[in-house]
C-alpha cells in the first residue's frame, strides 16, 4: 500500500548569482519529487550536484528561485519567517555539519536543547535523552563536551538531538563524512531503527556507497538535475 507523501517538489529550480562577476549558475534544475511518510531516502551524487541545496530548501533554510516545495501540502513559499522557523522546530531535525553541537554544552545539554525550545516537559527530555544515550552507548559520555568527543559520537549526539523533538522529517547532510566504516554502519543503523520504530521520514545526503546500500528510496543527483 502506498503511504501518503509528507514531502511533494514541483518544478524546483535554484540559481545562484555569484557576487562579483555576476555569473549564474544553476544548482538545481527543474526537480520534481515526491517522498512518502516514513521513507529512509538517500541523495546521492557527485560534490557539486545540489544534494546541500536541495536539503536546505527542504529544510525552509534556504528558498528556491523557482518552484515549490510542499511539507504535509503546506507550500513553504506561503509561510513568514517566523512559519518556517516553527515549522523547522516542530517538524525537521537536522543533522547537520554546519548546526554543529554547541561547544559550551556537554552531551546531554546538547540533546536537550532542541527538546527545551520545543516545550517537552522536563521529566520526559531528561528520561528520553537517557534512554537513547544508553541505547546508542552514550550513556557515559553525557557529561562530556562535543571536544571531548570522537566524530562518530558528535555525530551520534547531534540524532539525538534531532530525533528527541519527535519530529516528522530528518535531515542529514553526510552524516557519515568523517567516520570510519564501521561507525558510519551503525550510525545509518540506529537512523533507520528511528524511522522504523518512530516513523520518521529520514532524507540524507551521502557520497558513501554503503549508505546508498541502505536506503530505501536512491535519488541520483548529477548537475542538479535528477538521473
Ligand atoms: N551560496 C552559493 N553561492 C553560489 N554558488 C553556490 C552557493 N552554494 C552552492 N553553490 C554552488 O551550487 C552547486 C551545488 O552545491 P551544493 O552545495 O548543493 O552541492 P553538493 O552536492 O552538496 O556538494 P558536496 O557533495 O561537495 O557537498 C555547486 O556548484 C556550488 O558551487
Ligand atoms: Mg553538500
């Protein structure tokens, strides 16, 4: 049976001015795109192909020049800042390397943050954080800051703070860039546990043939365009 689609694009292009010399350049061209509730979706394709472009306009960080991007048939194009901002905070957990842990916090601060700008209750952040620390084997870092920690377990850290919020959408922008194999197959592991078991709509963007091998849905990108 067909799940409904939480994510729809139509006709979605970006082109991006460069600043001295004027010059265009079309990072995505015309993408069209339906991604079904609870899907565990790779982008995949060459760097420069549009995998971060596509993923910030999903995500409301960024806007298209052209076309549209639907979350549950809301087109973004319609909301005002502060929509998009509550729309980012209760409904896409990003993973991302550019929203980074935050140095001053340790682990468990970290995973709370999102959770407290959300309004979860207190008892229940601090006894989910607990719960997914352990079953992730973070339990003993939370007291620890992300310079104390390895890639793979800041990067561990931040799904949990992207998955905490329950959120319907997560992205990840190469969320195994910088692991080593075995730490990036368990980190594609306990994401596709968390769509799954929570079903959550999972959408990353990899250069990694192993992740690829994961997902359920591969989107080939090439010069922004699908292939
Ligand atoms: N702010 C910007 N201004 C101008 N050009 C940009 C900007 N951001 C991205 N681009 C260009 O758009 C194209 C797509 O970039 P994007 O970051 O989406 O690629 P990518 O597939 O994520 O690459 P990578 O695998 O290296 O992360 C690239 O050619 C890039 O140089
Ligand atoms: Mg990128």
């Amino acid at each position: 049976m067909q799940r409904p689609y939480i994510i729809t694009i139509n006709n979605l292009s970006k082109v991006y001015t460069e600043k001295y010399s004027n010059i265009q350049y079309k990072a995505l061209d015309n993408i069209n795109l339906n991604i079904e509730e609870g899907d565990f979706t790779a982008i995949a394709g060459p760097s420069g192909s549009g995998k971060t472009t596509l993923l910030n306009i999903i995500g409301a960080l960024d806007k298209p020049t052209s076309g549209e991007v639907m979350i549950e048939n809301t087109p973004l194009s319609t909301l005002t800042a502060t929509e998009s901002a509550q729309l980012r905070l209760k409904n896409i957990g990003f993973v991302f390397q550019a929203y980074n842990l935050i140095p001053t916090l340790n682990s468990l601060e970290n995973a709370e943050y999102v959770a407290l700008l959300q309004g979860v209750p207190q008892n229940r952040r601090r006894n989910e954080i607990l719960q997914i620390l352990k079953e992730l084997r973070l339990d003993n870092l939370a007291n620890r800051k992300p310079s104390e920690l390895s890639a793979g377990q800041q990067q561990r850290v931040a799904v949990v703070r992207a998955i905490l919020g329950r959120p319907k959408i997560v992205l990840a922008d190469e969320p195994t860039a910088n692991l080593d194999s075995k730490t990036g197959a368990e980190l594609i592991e306990l994401m596709k546990t968390m769509s799954q078991n929570l079903g959550i709509t999972f959408i990353f963007a990899t250069h990694d043939k192993m992740v690829m091998e994961k997902a359920k849905t591969l989107i080939q990108l090439h010069d922004g365009k699908i292939i």
